[in-house]
C-alpha cells in the first residue's frame, strides 16, 4: 500500500512538473478516454466472464485512486515523450525501452 500511494504521489507530480508538449484539451481527453476505456473493459470482463471478485464480493473500492489518478498520468507522461515525426524505429522503440 505505501508503493501504491508513492506511485500515486510521484507520477501526479511528474505529470504537472515535466515540460508538457500537450495541450490541456489533448490532456483532458487522454484522462477521459483512459478512464472511460479501463471501466468498459472492467465491466465487460466482469458480465460476460465474472472474472472479478473471486474473494470479496462488491465494488473494490481501494482501485479507484489508482484508476483515477494513477494511470491517467502514466499515460500522459507516455504520449508527452512519445517521438512524434520520428523515424519508425524509434517509436517502435519507446515501446520496451522507454525514452529514446
């Protein structure tokens, strides 16, 4: 739990104090779409396989924060370095090996 709320703390920051080369509009859009792409694939694993709540049943409450201000900002940080105009190896690249 204490990495959970370190990432949580440490990825936010890195978002809002990194030089961004995207504007607010493309951000909010990236935060949306993350979001609303992750609950759709959530409940479409949950209804048609039940591959949720093997243990507990009920929302799990504690992977809200992580959905909403976890991998929101993972995927901002990803685009915002991402090698736009580049040559193709070097987006295929940024793949497994991070910044290029």
């Amino acid at each position: 739990m204490i990495g959970y709320v370190v990432s949580l703390i440490g990825f936010n920051l890195a978002v809002f104090c990194v030089k961004k080369r995207l504007s607010p509009g493309q951000i909010v859009q990236i935060w949306t779409f993350t979001i609303a792409s992750h609950l759709v694939f959530d409940v479409y694993i949950d209804y048609k396989y039940h591959g949720y709540w093997y243990f507990t049943k009920g929302v799990d409450w504690e992977n809200l924060p992580g959905l909403v201000c976890l991998l929101p900002p993972v995927n901002i940080l990803y685009l915002n370095w991402f090698p736009f105009g580049k040559a193709w190896i070097k987006r295929f690249f940024i793949l497994p090996f991070g910044k290029c």
